[in-house]
DNA sequence: TACCAGGTCCTCG
DNA sequence: CGAGGACATGGT
C-alpha cells in the first residue's frame, strides 16, 4: 500500500482513504453504529457484575478499582476480569490486596494468577506511597505497560490520554494507517482530537466494541467504519 | 478442538 | 533492538 503525507498532518503518513476520512468522521460511524459504551464498568456488589453508565462520582471514588481491572484485563475477556472482581468484593483496595492470603486463588478466574497478583501487589505498594500518577511513575512499575498506564490515566485520572491496544492497531490498518511503536499510534489519535477526556473514552470504547465485531463479522465492521 | 480475549515481561541472537 | 515464548482462564 502507498503512503501518503498530508500537510495538516505532518509527519505521519497515509493512505488514499484516511485523506478523504479523517479520525473525527471515523468517531462519528462508530458512535453512531453502536452508541454510548458508557466506560469505565464499575462492579456492582448488589448485582453481582459491573454496571456501566455510572456516575462521574461513582468512577472518582473507585479510581483504585479502576486500576485493578486494567491490570486484570490484560489481554484477558472482561467477563473474567467480573469474576475475580466479585471475588474480591465488597472491598477493593490496596490494603486488602497486600494482606489478602489467596490472592492468587480469588483473581484466578481473569487468567495468569501468578503474575497479576504479583502486579497487583506492586501497584497497591506504589498506590499506598501516594505518589503523583503521571505516565512515568506508572510505566515505571513491573506489569504497567503503555496501554495499563493509558488506562489507568485516562479511566481513572482523567487525563486526556488516547488509549491504544490490538483493535485500535487492526482499525487503523483497516485504515491504511501502520506506525511502529506504540507511542506513534497514541499520537496520531491525539493530534486529530481535542484533549478531551471524555471523548477519549468513548472513542477507545466504541474501538473495543468495534474490534469486538470484527473476529465474528469482518464483513460488517468493514462497513461500518467505510465511507 | 483450536483460537481468542480491552498485554507485559524475559530471553536470546 | 526484534522476534519468539511464557503466562492461564473461560467462551465460542
């Protein structure tokens, strides 16, 4: 595929297609198509599983649970990441986390036990020292990676900080769009958008949704996103 | 039955 | 660096 330039874009390169389709217009098939995603999914201890919608007063006082399904959600169904949120409940918190004795047996449900409740751990030390949660400090700590540290300052933190994982790559080759490193592809989502935090969200929302699709019907989510 | 899911770290060349 | 492998459960 050939790569173009564009002057309003400089430094990045694009296909023929992403020309005459900017970011924003991408926004406005996926929105329209599936609607508000209604992120981040809070658990619920009276249902059982995590609601969606919730308040902007709900997500402030969870921001540490927030967290803790980002790491869990490592390249994990959220349906497990539930489970071993509700094993956790009615308290998520790093106190609990550092003195829980079967951690590793309560997240077991969300897939590589050892090694998230090790994360976990890690990330509960930290929380605990209150330290400033920048993209530094978290990237800086064993388990974060770049989209767990996206997460967790655009969910919880509020920053605006586009979020990039598999199915935001796969959109932007269905694009004509392929950068390298991570980082690249945060920036071209961040230099075509406002920095809103809430726009962030639903857009990073509606990609999973969108990627979510597009393993059961390629066809469709082709459509969607074209012009 | 294989493959995938809202990744990250480690090792080896 | 960069490719390749390990980590692990549950759904389709």
């Amino acid at each position: 595929m050939s790569k173009i330039t564009n002057p309003d874009y400089p430094g990045f390169y694009f296909s023929a297609t992403v020309i005459y389709m900017n970011i924003k217009k991408v926004y406005k098939k996926l929105y329209g198509y599936f609607g508000s995603q209604g992120w981040w999914p809070i658990f619920d201890i009276k249902i059982g599983e995590c609601k969606y919608n919730c308040s902007e007063n709900i997500k402030q006082n969870n921001k540490f649970e927030i967290c803790i399904g980002a790491i869990l959600t490592q390249n994990t169904a959220w349906k497990n990441v539930e489970k071993a949120l509700a094993n956790l409940s009615p308290e998520i918190s790093p106190e609990k986390i550092l003195t829980h004795k079967k951690l590793e047996k309560v997240i077991q449900p969300a897939g590589y036990y050892n090694q998230k409740a090790k994360k976990l751990r890690i990330f509960s030390k930290w929380w605990l020292q209150n330290k400033k949660a920048t993209r530094e400090e978290l990237l800086g700590l064993w388990g974060i990676g770049p989209e767990t540290a996206d997460s967790m300052l655009l969910y919880a933190f509020n920053q605006p900080i586009f979020v990039i994982d598999t199915y935001t790559k796969r959109l932007c080759k269905e694009l004509g769009v392929e950068f390298k490193e991570y980082d690249e592809y945060r920036k071209f989502f961040e230099s075509q958008l406002p920095p809103d935090p809430k726009l962030f969200n639903e857009y990073h929302a509606l990609i999973v949704a969108w990627g979510k699709l597009y393993t059961k019907d390629k066809e469709k989510v082709v459509k969607i996103i074209a012009s």
